[in-house]
C-alpha cells in the first residue's frame, strides 16, 4: 500500500524559524555580554571606582559646607552680603541705580552707533584711497579725489573724537555703578576667598561626571569607562634582541593607585603605597606599573591574566615587598634608597655569607672571599677542635656564618687532614717567627681584670661578644658580623692568641680584623682573659673540641690525620664541596666556582627546576627557591647529588635572600629607565657600602642612620662609644 506524503508546500516551519530566531537574538544578547561585561572587568573597576570618588568627595563637600557654616567670618561676610543685596533693591538706592542702569543703556548704544559709523567711515577712506590712486594711474588730475579723500579722513578724527567721548562716558556710568555696588562686590569677593576650598571641591566634583547638554537643561552621567594606557618605548626586547615597546594598561583597573585618600580601601581601589615618595620618583607615565611590579600590562580580560598569574607567563605580579627585587634593574646602590628594606638585608646577606664564592654572579664576581685563610691553619687550631668544627660549626658557635655540610665523622676527619697537612709549611714558618709571649696568666686575676677592661674599653665588643649567649655586631637575626669568643680558649692557645691580636695581618693579610696597636703588656693581659674563656667538660664533648674529637676513637686522632689516604681523600672533599670558595687554601687559589651561576637565576622556568620527589611541594619558582633555602639537599634523589651546605637560615633571612635572587633576571632595563651614574656616584657608593659592611665600621659608628652596636655597652658613658 502506498505511503502517503503531504504536499510540502503546504508544510510550515513558523516554529522552527522562531526558535532559531530566539537562539540568534540570546547568541547575540550573550556575544555583546560576554565582550562589554564578562571580558571587561575594567569597566566595572572604574564604574565602582567612580561611586566611591563621588561618595568620597560629595563627602568632602558635606564637610566643608559644614565647616563654612561655623565659621564666623563667613557667617559675618554672608550677613552683610545680604543685607547689602537688600539695600541695592530698595529705596533711594535702588532708584539711583536703576537711572544709572538706564544712562548706561543710552550710552552704550550711542557707543555701540558711533563705533558702527566709524567702520563705515574707514571703508569709505579706503574705497577713496583707491578712486585717487586710480585717478592718478590713468593721468587725470585726481584733485576731486584728493579733495574727498581728504574730507573722509576729516570726518573719521571727529568720529574718533566722538568715539572717545562716548567710551569715556560709558566708563563714567559703569564706575558710577559700580562705587554704588561696591560693597556687594567686595563681601562677594571675601565670600569667594573664604569658599576657595568649597570650589576646588565642587569643581573636582563636576569632573567626575560626563555633561550632556539638552535644551535649557544639562544632563550628567558618570564618565564613560576607557582603557587608560601607559607606552614604555624600547622597554623590552624581542627574539631578534631588537628593543620593542612595553604597553601597560594597570590603571584601567587601578584607577586609584595614583590618587590620595583611598588609603582605606581594597585593591584596585586602594592608593598607591607611600604615593608622594615612589610615585614622584617613579612618574607612572614616564615608568608605567609592571617595570616595577610586572605582571601582564597589557591584558584586560581578567585579574589572572592581566598580574600574568597564568600559565606559560614569565613574569607573574610581585605582591608585598616582593616588589623590591625590581629595583636593581635601574639603581646601582639600594641600600640609602626607601622600601628596599628586605632586597638590601639579601644583598648583603648574599655578600656576607659568602654566597659569590660557590656561585659565579654578575656584579658580584670579585668581591674577597668572607671566610678567615687557613694558609695557616695548622699554627692556630687544636686538631681535634678542627675536625668537630667542621662536623657541625654551630654546635661550637650557634650563630656562625659557616655552613653545615652535613659531613659524616670520617668525612670531618678526611677535610680536617688535608687543610691541616696542607697549611703545614706556612704554619711552621709563621710560628718559627715569633717569640713566646711574655706575661700571659690565666691564674692571675689582677692580669685577667686588666685584660677584660682592655677588652671593654678599645673596641673589641664593637665586633665580638664574649658571653656564651651574647650579640654584639648581629649581621642577621641567626648570623653575627664576627667570631663569638666566649669559648676562643677551646680552639687555639696563648701563643696563638697573642700574636693575632698583636699583629692580626701578620697571621693573615687578608684579614678584616685591625690592628689595635697594643702594647706587649695590653696584649699579654687580653690574651690572659682569652684564655679564660672556655666551654664546659660538656659543651667541648659535645662539640668534640680540643681532646674531645668527633671520632669514636679520639687517642689516635694524630695517626689518622697524618694518614696519606685520610689526605687525599680529604682533598678531594675539598674540591668538591669548594671551601676555597670561602678561605684561602693553599694550592687551590685557582680552582673554579663550584655551584651553579645564578646571574639569571630569578629568571628560571619550571622546566629548569627539579623537585625531586617532592609533589607537595607548589610548582612555582618562590616555593622551589623557599625550600632549596631551608634545606638546601632537599631536592636530592639517588640519581641526583647535591652539594651545598645548609646555613641554618631563619625564615626572615630567607626571604629577603629569595627578594635578592629574585632580581637576577636577563631582562635588564634600558639605559633612559635606570638611574643615571656619568659620574660614578652609584658605583662608588656601592663599593663605599660593601667596605663599610665588610669591615664592620657600623659596629661601632652610627652611619647613615644604621650601625653603633657597640653603644649599649656604654650607656652610662656615650663617649666611650
């Protein structure tokens, strides 16, 4: 049977157009949305922004009106402006103002027909200038000319005349006028004076609207939210290392960051920290926002993109103090400079602890070496001492700079050996040169006093405490400047001690310690109060100090050090681990950097950081470089080996060193952004810094606002200090 089909003309699809109208209408309804609303959180910041800058000066307004309406020189200026008003509209005045007014109407128009037939008369002058001159080029006589032209020209200095007059009588009736008005006119002189501020406000609060003019009438609408756009030209550069410009669109959100008075309020609302300090010096316009935040200036579709928190973007937004790490791409010397607080500590953190000498660093690859030499180790360590030193330095001396390098006690040996066996030849030398010290008692108390209030009295406590758990330079909040020693009679002896403090560059020219001019006496009663100070039976078993080795086996401690193979292998720990980095030693003077550069480290990706096994750890430069801090070996597998030693550092120390590495970046600002030095003034301020810092000046001297340690030591004396 056959299957009946209905004629297709006849079909209607009426319901099928209307739903694919509806999608298209909604399409369209959510294309617009999504493009002006969704994609463009600026214009809601700068809407939102616009309501609280209202709210805020309409506020202001309310208060100055307020303020006015109490004050009684307005209140007085006002009165009388009233009562003035009052008497110019009424009686005698008002009548001879009001004739006045009529005069100046008559006299005005009088000008007003004088000046017109002055006009005339010029043009006739000029139009029988012309019939002479013409008359003249065609041979006529021009007389008739001559006697017209002549009688215009008389005509316009009467006109003149008259004009002047009429001027003149204008001027009469206004100045009539306005000694009548004066009084109005001087009160609202003062009411404009004293409501100066009021204006400034009202004008302020009209810039904040759009006007629309309409009829009689002004419509006012909030302004229409635009992207605000800041060019840095040559900022950065492309593949080619060609310079291309850097386009920064912050303030389409920010819109408040260059405005006083929104201190209080939450981001991207809030004004920019210390506004009239960074700003001044860093004008947006000339800086932009991400030269010293980065981020994605550019982008505008979202929070996320446009502070570069996506990924596969180099440059994610510096939050906090974090922001600090900029500045040394355009500023040579940071440290006098305000917010550099926590880079400047990483600075010289970085410098002090030694961290240039295991890895090779621009700016900083020939700065001297922080650690003392140990040419001549021999001549001043007890062996035993040497070998728990190296063990573990800050269970002799909690806040050293030395590092712990986790060695095992037969490592501790093997490095003791080598730097003891190689700094032999020079010790023996140094020690062939010298005489015993003469004087040096221990036992004698008078001697010891004298010595301690040597020590109290020419310096020594501007560098060195001398109590177990005293401070006196404090380089960090776990780290001092110089040696704690309250325990110096555990490592070395007399002879030792006096000959250092006699003649410290005579042991070690390097050395930053000065030398105090000490006369044979003054140094024999020191070394008698040095001597004194020793550790507990046990803190030296603990540490393994003088007698007391690491070792399980302490009495053959001499045989095993003095071993050919304890020797070597000690060597090659040595120039493993690069202690040379750190000290003098002889024969390795030469020898290369160990650790990695780190020039361009702020700079690494994720791809060129390994984890490890550590999966809790974000992935993220910051944590990568946090943790590696803490624990520098935490990264090592049983493939992977990892060498640098562990300073102990406190969370403070470690993330003003992480701000320090953050700034060692490829991108380098050009040279119109970076601070200019044509005359070397950075640099040497810089190199003034680092010797100030080196050799502890501020331990004792107060500069430029930091350093005088040394002055809790003489409160009641200042002068001592």
């Amino acid at each position: 049977m056959p299957i009946f089909e209905p004629d297709e003309e006849r079909k209607s699809y009426s319901a099928v157009f209307l739903v694919v109208v509806g999608l298209l209408l909604a399409g369209s309804i959510w294309a617009v949305w999504d493009d002006n609303i969704i994609r463009r959180p600026w214009k809601r910041y700068q809407s939102e922004f616009n309501d609280i800058e209202r709210a805020k000066v309409e506020k202001e307004l309310a208060t100055e009106e307020e303020r006015l309406r109490k004050d009684p020189a307005w209140q007085e200026a006002t009165a009388k402006l009233v009562k003035a008003k009052q008497a110019l509209e009424s009686g005698e005045t008002e009548k001879k103002l009001d004739g006045f007014r009529r005069e100046l109407a008559r006299a005005q128009v009088h000008e007003h027909e004088l000046d017109l037939k002055l006009r005339i008369v010029k043009s006739e002058i000029e139009e029988a200038r012309y019939e002479y001159e013409h008359a003249q080029e065609v041979g006529g006589s021009g007389e008739a000319e001559k006697k017209h032209l002549q009688a215009k020209e008389a005509e316009k200095v009467e006109l003149d005349r008259l004009y002047k007059t009429a001027q003149d009588q204008r001027a009469a009736i206004e100045k009539k006028i306005g000694d009548v008005e004066s009084a109005v006119t001087s009160l609202e002189d003062k009411l404009r004076e004293l409501e100066l501020q009021k204006q400034v406000i009202v004008s302020r609060l009209e810039g904040l609207t759009t006007n629309i003019p309409l009829g009689v009438t002004t419509l006012r609408f909030p302004p229409i939210p635009k992207i605000q756009q800041i060019v840095l030209p040559g900022f950065d550069r492309n593949h080619f290392d060609q310079p291309v410009e850097r386009v920064d669109r912050c303030v389409s959100c920010h819109a408040g960051a260059g405005k006083a008075g929104f201190d209080d309020q939450p981001e991207p609302f809030r004004s920019h920290v210390d506004r009239s300090v960074l700003l001044t010096a860093h004008p947006p316009e000339k800086f932009g926002c991400s030269s010293c935040h980065e981020g994605q200036g550019a982008a505008v579709n979202s929070p996320e993109q446009a502070h570069g928190e996506v990924q596969f973007w180099d440059r994610p937004l510096l939050r906090g103090d974090n922001v600090e790490s900029n500045c040394l791409s355009c500023h040579t010397e940071i440290h006098r400079l305000p917010h550099t607080t926590k880079i400047s500590a990483g600075e010289s953190f970085f410098e002090q602890f030694g961290c240039h000498g295991c890895h090779l660093t621009e700016g900083y690859e020939d700065l001297p070496k922080v650690g003392p030499s140990l040419r001549r180790l021999a001549a001043k360590d007890d062996p035993g001492w040497v070998v728990s030193w190296i063990h573990d330095p800050q269970k002799f001396r909690p806040r050293t700079k030395m590092p712990w390098f986790l060695f095992s006690p037969q490592q501790s040996e093997q490095v003791a050996a080598f730097l003891l066996s190689t700094s032999k030849k020079e010790a023996d030398e140094w020690r062939g040169r010298l005489e015993d010290p003469q004087g040096v008692d221990a036992a004698n108390a008078e001697r010891v006093a004298r010595g301690k209030q040597l020590v109290d009295s020419v310096g020594c406590r501007g560098c060195h405490a001398f109590e177990p758990d005293g401070t006196a330079a404090v380089l960090s909040e776990s780290k001092d400047v110089a040696p704690n020693l309250s325990r110096v009679a555990d490592k070395t002896d007399a002879r030792w001690i006096y000959n250092w403090i006699r003649n410290p560059r005579g042991y070690d020219p390097s050395t930053r310690m000065p030398n105090l001019r000490l006369s044979e006496e003054e140094a024999a009663a020191i070394t008698s109060f040095l001597l004194t100070l020793k550790g507990s039976p046990a803190e030296g078993e603990a540490a393994g100090t003088a007698g007391a080795p690491t070792s399980a086996e302490p009495k053959n401690l001499a045989k095993r050090l003095s071993a050919p193979e304890t020797i070597a292998a000690g060597e090659k720990l040595v120039r493993k681990y690069g202690c040379f980095g750190c000290h003098e030693i002889p024969g390795m003077e030469k020898e290369s950097r160990v650790g990695v550069e780190l020039s361009f480290f702020g700079s690494k990706g994720l791809e060129e950081l390994y984890f490890g096994y550590h999966h809790e750890i974000p992935r993220n430069w910051v944590a990568w470089t946090n943790n590696k801090l803490h624990d520098p070996r935490i990264y090592q597998t049983e493939f992977i080996e990892q060498a640098m030693p562990n300073f102990r550092l406190k969370d403070s120390e470690i993330d003003a060193l992480r701000t320090f590495l953050a700034s060692r970046v490829e991108h380098k600002a050009p040279a119109a952004f970076r601070r200019p030095d044509a005359d070397g003034r950075q640099k040497a301020l810089l190199e003034g810094r680092r010797l100030v810092e080196r050799y502890n000046c501020i331990g004792c001297h107060v500069i430029d606002g930091r350093g005088g340690q040394i002055r809790k030591r003489y409160e009641e004396n200042p002068n001592f200090a």
